[in-house]
C-alpha cells in the first residue's frame, strides 16, 4: 500500500492538503514550496471556474471537460415535514470524463 494510500485510510479521497503535498514531491527539481504549490493550485482552480462562468465549459485535453448545467425549478418535499417546496432554478458544473481517463480508472 503507498503511503499516500494510508495517508487516506478509510476517508478514500485525498485532501487539499495531501494533493499540494503530492504536487511538491513530484515538483522536487523545481524546488517548490508548500506556499507556492497552494498558491499555483488556488489560482489554477481560479482559472478554471471564471473560465466556465464565462464560456460555460473547460476542456483539458486527456482529463476531461467540465461544463455548467442548468437545473430547472422544480418540486420538492421537506424530508423532516413532507411539506411540498418549491427548489428554485440554479445552476451546477458537471464533469465528463476524457476517453483516456476513462479508460485508465
């Protein structure tokens, strides 16, 4: 089992903090710091949300393609009262996974 592996435990997924970790270790020979690695990952994720609030999609070629989605208002229950509600329209970002990726996990 890798270490970052038991670094997860039972959690299954990897925190911001292990992620910068991972970054920084395979970024040895460009001598990166934790700061700098976080602050390279917060603008990158920056990037990618104005790009889909603007264009209403971003593409990474071998990774996949995020797009925004609308969700029409709808009809819901209030799971405490069985109260109907009424969920307003909003909007989510959705992910399609590239060929490669795909067929890698």
């Amino acid at each position: 089992m890798s270490s970052l592996r038991a670094r997860q435990g039972e959690r299954g997924h990897m925190t911001k903090a292990e992620f910068i970790d991972q970054v920084v270790k395979t970024s040895e020979e460009m001598d990166l710091t934790k700061k700098a690695a976080g602050e390279l990952i917060d603008g990158i994720f920056n990037m990618v949300g104005r790009a889909i609030k603007k264009d209403g999609r971003f593409s990474y070629p071998g990774f996949g393609t995020f797009t925004m989605k609308k969700r029409a208002a709808r009809k819901g229950r209030n799971p405490r009262t069985g109260t109907e509600i009424r969920i307003k329209a909003s909007k989510t970002v959705g992910f399609k996974p590239a060929p490669s990726l795909k067929k890698a996990l």
